[in-house]
C-alpha cells in the first residue's frame, strides 16, 4: 500500500517516528481455533460476504456498525434499569441478544470484506480492535443489568472482561500471533451471552437471584453461579496467556519479567478502580453507572495505545498520564475515608467521567487521523483502485476478528 512520504513523529504524540516507518512492515496475523465457527459459522459468514455484503461497502463501516449495534442492545436495558436493577420487558432481553449477535456478525464481516475488496491495513486492525475495547464495558453492564449481579458483582465481570481481553493482546504485542484459544474464545463468549439473555427473556430477571439446589455448592442463587464460572474461566484464560508469552520470550533468549512491564498500566487502572470503590463506597453504589463507565472508558484508552504500540511496533508504555488523576482520586477517597473530604465524590466522579470521554474519544480520533493520512486512505470509503471488477466475484475465507 502506497504511504504519504516524508511523515516523522506521530502529529499527536501517540506514534513514535520510528513507528511511522514500521507501518510499511504491517501484517495481520491470527489464528482463530473457536469451535462454532469451524462447524458452521464460517460457512455463515462467508455465504454473507459473497451473496449479501455490497462491493462498496468499507470494512471500517461494518466495524461501526457492529458498534452501534452493542450499544442499541446496552441503551434498550439502560432506559428500563438505570440502576441495574429491576426487570425490563421479555422483548427488550430478546433484542439484546439479537444486536450481540448482529454485532458479533458484523466484526466477523468486517475483515473479510477487507480481504475481499484488498483493503486490509493497518487503519482496519486498530479500528476494529479498538471499536472492541470500546465494547467491554458495554458488555460488562448488559450481563450486570440482565443477570441482576450488582455494582460489586457487576465490578467484578468488568475487571474479569478487562483483563481477558488486554492479556489477549499483550501475548500478541511479544509473540506477534492474536490466538484465539477454544477455551477463551469471543465467539463462544458471545453466543454464551446471547443464550442468556434469551433464557432471562423466558424465566425473567428475577430468576437470577432465586436459590436453585446444587450438588457441590447447595443452595445459591445463578448470578453467583454466573460470576463463579466466570472468574474460573478468568484465570485459566490468564494461565494459558502467561503460559505461552514465557515459552516465547524464553524460546528467544529473552526475559519474561520484562514482559510483565507491559500489564502495570491495566494493572495500575484495577487496583486504583477496587481501591476508589472501597474508599469511596457511594461512587459505585450511588453512581453505578457513571462509575463503571469511567473505568472501562479508561480501560479502552489503555487497550488502544497496546494495540496501536503492537502495529507500530512501538515500545510498550508502562504508564500514562490518564491514570495520574485516578491515582490522585484514590489517594483523596482514602484521606476522605480517614479524615473529611475535601471535594464531593459525585462531583469528582462527574469530572473526571468527562475528562476521560474527551481523552479517549481525542485519541480515537487522533490515532484514526494519523493512521489514514499516514497510510494514504480513507476511513469510511473504498478507492475505486480497489474496487475493480476483478476482485467483486470472491472472497478470501479466512476469518479475522
């Protein structure tokens, strides 16, 4: 792909020189080893991009879509449970679970039709995965909301979600691979999640929080047995990340300890989230939501500079300025706790909420821009260059995420 000559040092900072030229040397590489797609969801996805996706349509676009399809499904529930509490209609479960599969459809979709129309890039990389990371908290608050865990329990899958999907990229950054494992793959997440949603749509809500009988654990309500589940899966996910960064790094003669150097940022944002929750118990039990959306706004920022640092072939940051201000807050919630406040916690949350919206949407922009006008392509469209009669009749099958 031609690239704008004589571009240095990224226009906003967030590329270095040397990152600018590593562009060239892009490639995508991942293997996806979910079940479901070998047995029948990539024939479903490649009959899409051959008989229903249009030659024109850009892949970034599909991407977008597939965004907004998460957060149609996260606003239905947020408009009949603010709160995460309460039941909402039969119906609005079932179109929840429908805008997650719509959107697991359209991040399938959406690197196939960059192999069919020979767009793939960079750009496509990091918007897609970045629209991911954008998701995560949206996720997290769907199953809070429909599953009826909580603020402590809803924390808790938002940190789980968090970590899974960092440590997924971090193995990435140093072994160049993003493997998609069977035991912790998104597709098999996702339909998980949409099976869910249907059988709250059919039992109700409260469902969730009525005891049912079990063998080992006796009587225990299923968000509990929800969360279990989850946090098992969570550390066995993180075992096979660690796992196999180790084999790498020790296979080329170099230190696995420095690799651990790349998770301090994530690891700085949970235990600053847990200890603010703690120190200032009404931001999460007054103020759900806003709080929540504050962490994994924060988490993107982080998710996003790793994997822009991945393309580029960057050198990993251990820490960023966003995360000063959430240290500083934690460190006030503490002498709050032990003293008086200085500053109203619901205030300090409402602006700090803001301040990160307006980081992380700066970056999202700033990255897109940089990348599209280093690249030399645009976004949302589809030079006609690549768009020749030559390459409208077939599809590369191969799935990327």
């Amino acid at each position: 792909m031609e690239r704008s000559q004589g571009l240095g040092q990224g226009i906003y900072g967030y590329i270095s020189a040397q990152g600018v030229q590593n562009l060239d040397l892009y490639k995508y590489s991942g293997v996806d080893e979910s079940i479901l797609v070998k047995l029948f969801m990539k024939d479903f996805w490649n009959w899409l991009i051959d008989n229903v996706v249009p030659i024109w349509i850009a892949p970034n676009l599909l991407t977008l879509i597939g965004w907004f399809c998460v957060f149609a499904g996260y606003s239905i529930l947020w408009f009949y449970c603010p709160d995460f509490e309460g039941s909402a209609p039969s119906w609005a479960y079932v179109a929840t679970a429908f805008f997650v599969f719509a959107y697991q459809t359209m991040d399938n979709l959406d690197g196939k039709q960059a192999r069919k129309t020979k767009s793939s890039s960079a750009l496509g990389e990091v918007f897609d995965h970045g629209a991911d990371s954008l998701t995560v908290g949206m996720f997290a608050m769907i199953m809070g909301t429909a599953f009826q865990l909580g603020p402590v329990l809803t924390l808790t899958s938002l940190l789980t979600l968090m970590f899974a999907f960092y440590l997924a990229h971090w193995e990435c950054y140093f072994t160049g691979i993003l493997l998609l494992r069977p035991t912790s793959n998104p597709t098999e997440a996702q339909f998980s999640l949409i099976s869910l949603l249907l059988l709250t749509a059919w039992k109700g809500a409260t469902w969730w929080t009525t005891p049912l009988e079990t063998y080992v654990l006796g009587a225990v309500e299923p968000r509990y047995l929800f969360v279990i589940v989850s946090v098992v899966g969570f550390l066995f996910t993180v075992y096979e990340h660690m796992t196999s960064v180790h084999k790498h790094i020790k296979a080329h003669g170099g230190s696995f300890k420095s690799t651990l150097l790349a998770l301090v940022p994530l690891t700085v944002l949970g235990t600053m989230a847990i200890l603010w929750a703690c120190f200032a118990p009404t931001v999460l039990y007054d103020h759900r939501r806003l709080y929540l959306s504050t962490i994994a706004l924060l988490f993107a920022y982080l998710q996003i500079r790793l994997i822009v640092q991945h393309i580029t072939k960057d050198r990993f940051g251990i820490f960023y300025n966003a995360l000063t201000p959430l240290v500083l807050i934690t460190f006030h919630s503490l002498i709050g706790r032990l003293f008086a406040p200085l500053l109203d916690d619901e205030f300090i949350l409402q602006i700090y909420f803001l301040c990160v919206l307006l980081h992380t949407g700066f970056l999202v922009v700033s990255i897109v821009t940089e990348l599209a006008l280093y690249l030399n392509i645009t976004v949302f469209t589809i030079k006609p260059a690549v768009s020749e009669p030559e390459n409208m009749g077939k599809s590369l099958h191969t799935h990327a995420t």
